[in-house]
C-alpha cells in the first residue's frame, strides 16, 4: 500500500489573484466608458454656437468641453484604479 502526500490547495492564491485584478478590470471599463461618450458627442452631440451683434459667429464642439472632462477622469480613475501601493 503506498501513500500520497496531499499537496497544499492553490484555490486561495487563484482567489486572491482574481480579486486583485478586480479594481483594474472597473478602472478599465469606466475610463473606456468615458472615452465612449466623447466618441458619441463627437459624432452625434450638438456644438456651441455664439453670435456678436456685429453678425460673426463662432462654432466651438460641445465633444471639446466633453473631452476635458473625460482626461481629468481618466486620470482620477488610473490613479486609484491602477495604483500599486495597496493595502492587504
């Protein structure tokens, strides 16, 4: 009769694994989310339009304002989202 040693169970490490990767996984999909909704502004949104009593007009995209907004966002979300220093 021979015996086998059991060996130690790796589900807590895959576990473990699976959570850390969790936080970027999110931070991924909302700084693609916010980069989406200036791709549909830029397409699809309406623009600025001002006009001077003197009959000029100046049209400035509504997907520029849009577009500041999504890099400060991006970098709010990279910053928590990716960052490493981390408590466990």
């Amino acid at each position: 009769m021979s015996v086998i040693p059991h060996q130690p169970s790796d589900v807590g490490e895959a576990k473990k694994e699976w959570s850390w990767q969790l936080p970027e996984m999110w931070a991924s999909l909302a700084i693609v989310a916010m980069w989406l909704a200036v791709l549909f502004d830029a397409v699809w949104g309406p623009d600025f339009v001002s006009s001077t009593t003197g009959g000029s007009t100046t049209t400035i995209p509504s997907s520029i304002i849009v577009e500041v907004f999504a890099y400060l966002g991006t970098r709010v979300v990279a910053r928590y989202g990716f960052g490493r220093e981390r408590r466990e």
